[in-house]
C-alpha cells in the first residue's frame, strides 16, 4: 500500500504541475515553441523589449465600451464595472475614470461584494452580500405597508365593505371564519361596530398592535387561588415549584392519566393501587410513611390528605419564627418533588424503592437551600 501510494502521490503532484506550465508558445511568424529553453528565451526578449519603452497609449474610446450593447445584446452597467491598473500615472486613471464613469478597483475581484478567489472564502467575505440582501428586505417590508395577504382580502372577500358588516359565506377558509367569530365576539361584548374599533385602537402602540394587551382581553379569567402567592417564594427553587403547582392540579403525568395507552396504571412504589397524583402524594403508603418521618422531623401534628390541604393549613397556621414556617412550606415542595423524581428512577432506572434513602435526600436538600437563605441559622436534620 505504501508504494502504490507513493506513485500515487508523485502522479499528483506531476499533473499539477503540469497545469501550471507552458508547454508550447507560438511565435510572431507562426511557429511553435516546445522546448522549455526556447521558451525561456523568448519571454525574456519579450519583456527585454517591453520594459523601459514609451510606447505611446491609445485613448480610452468610451463609445466602444457602448458599442458593446448593439453587438451582444449586453449593456455595461457602471456600477457593477470597475478599473483595475498597475504602473498607471494618477492623471491618466483619472482620465480614464472620467470617460468611463467606472470606479477603481481593489484586488482580490468581487461579485457582489465576494471576493472571486481560488482559497476557501471564510464568513467574514460573505457579510457585504448577507447585509446587502438584510437591507434589501428592510426597505421591501418598510415600504410595503399592506401585504399581499391583505391586498388578496380585500379584493376577493370583503370587494370594498367594511369587515365589521362582513359575513362569511359557507365555503370560506376556517381562519376567515374564524376572523369573524372574533369580531362578532368583540361587536357583542361592546355593543356596536363603533365601540369596537375604539376597543381595538386602545390596543396599538407607537410600535403596532400590542399582542399583550389583546391576549388579555381574550384569555380566560378565573378566581384567583388562594394558594397561588404560597407556591411560588423566592425561596424555592423553580423544579421544586414547578412539580408542586403540578400536583395541585393533577397534571402530573401519572399512571392513571396515561391509561389511554394501555399500559401499566398500578403505582410503581405500592403495586395495589392504581397510581393517581392523590395517590402518589398522600394515599400511598410509601408516601405517607416519607411525609409522617418529614413531619415529626418538622413538628407538624396534623394529618393531611392532598397537597392542597397541606398548603392550605401552612397558611393558616404559621407557628413559630420565619425560618421555621419558610422550612415547612419548602419541605413540602421538596417532598413532592424528590417523591416524584424517586418514582421515575423506580420505573425508568429499575430502582429499588428506599423510604429511609429519600428521607435523608430531602433534610438535605431542604438543609442546603435554608443554610444559603440563613447561613447563621442553627438547623437539626
């Protein structure tokens, strides 16, 4: 393999160097030149000749350049033509930038700001055309203030009527028809057409509609929940909060709430029963033993059955110093969390369910993120 690659690599290498050598010149009298010598010669007499002469310069013919169009079909743009020059006088550049209308230009050759080079271009030369066809777009959609989309509207749905009297017809696209739900919601809620386009001009802004003010119109609106202020302190961590608020609407993605499936709904830490977020809090009794160990280490004497009965009764009864009643609420986000994050090791990891183990884990969480909050605070696990 070494030897055929070697050939290999000196055939390269011959066939490019090759490729950058002159084989054969042809002479003024018509005769061919292949020895390397002659032609060696020969450019050197040429050049001999060439430097050190005056010899004496046509003048630029601009008409020619523009003759260029009758011949070819093509007309020389001059702002896409540029000069390129070497050993030039500055006077005769400026005259022949003068007839030509042409700017200078500067090596390496660019086509629309790229430079038409033979190495790899890296991402720095392709930023003139990038910010070129930016700029572009920028001016198209400035200028253009109604979309085709709209123009399209107009002239095919509404044909000049005002969109607050139109009415869609049967086979119109269920966005139109959609589009006039909303405003027929709009028109109901205000009373009249009028009152409508008031509503909809206190939703713009010096920037265009201000989708946060027409969500909020829109977005359904309950009570508020008493125990929304009491889930979401600074105090605890964002998993924990979010795992909780979870559980107290019961989306976690349990068991019972994946039967539509068809798999397995029993509870992966007690097998007799079917896995519920109610279950999984407070019912099981691998749960319960994990939240009566986290209330006798707490203080806590009351019995409770769902987390929201739990978050309920931390904000009526709130016994003893701040830190004790911060502890409470974080332990009780802790718990849920780690006992949810147990259950998936137990299904997903094939983990052993272990009371005493996610016991410990949960002091210490719950010791780590006090200590931070209070670092001269004495805390027992």
């Amino acid at each position: 393999m070494g030897d055929r690659n070697t050939k290999f690599f000196h055939d390269l290498v011959k066939r490019n160097a090759a490729k950058r050598s002159i084989n054969a010149i042809t002479k003024n009298d018509g005769t061919t030149i292949t020895s390397t010598e002659e032609i060696g010669h020969e450019f050197v007499a040429f050049f001999t000749s060439l430097w050190g002469t005056e010899a004496q310069t046509s003048p630029v013919d601009n008409d020619c350049l523009q003759d260029i169009r009758y011949v070819s079909g093509l007309a020389v743009n001059n702002s896409k033509s540029s000069i390129f020059t070497a050993r030039i006088q500055n006077n005769e550049l400026h005259e022949i930038r003068a007839r030509t209308e042409f700017a200078a230009g500067v090596m390496p050759v660019r086509y629309l700001g790229i430079p038409l080079a033979e190495q790899w271009l890296s991402i720095g030369d392709y930023s003139p055309l990038v910010d070129k066809i930016a700029n572009n777009i920028t001016k198209w959609a400035a200028n253009k203030a109604d979309t085709l989309w709209v123009k399209w509207g107009n002239g095919v749905y509404l044909k000049g009527s005002s969109i607050w009297e139109w009415q869609p017809k049967r086979g119109d696209s269920p966005l139109l028809q959609r589009l006039s739900q909303i405003h027929d919601r709009i028109i109901g809620a205000v009373g009249s057409p009028q009152a409508a386009k008031q509503l909809i001009e206190t939703w713009a802004s010096s920037k265009g509609l201000a989708t946060s003010k027409t969500y909020e119109y829109f977005r359904l609106k309950q009570a508020r929940q008493p125990w929304q202020a009491m889930i979401w302190p600074a105090y605890i961590p964002p998993k924990f909060t979010f795992i909780l608020w979870l559980g107290i609407r019961e989306r976690l993605s349990t068991r019972a709430r994946l039967a539509f499936l068809h798999e397995e709904t029993s509870c992966s830490l007690y097998i007799n029963r079917s896995e519920s977020a109610k279950h999984l809090s407070f019912d099981c009794p691998f749960s319960e033993r994990v939240w009566s160990d986290i209330q006798k280490w707490l203080g806590i004497n009351r019995r409770m059955s769902t987390i929201l009965s739990a978050i309920k009764w931390l904000k009526k009864e709130k016994i003893g110093s701040s830190v004790q009643n911060k502890a409470r609420l974080l332990a009780l986000a802790c718990m849920v969390y780690n006992l949810w994050r147990h259950r998936n090791k137990v299904i997903f990891e094939a983990k052993a369910p272990s009371i005493n183990g996610l016991v410990i884990s949960i002091k210490i969480r719950v010791f780590r993120i006090l200590l931070s909050f209070f670092p001269q605070g004495t805390f027992a696990l």
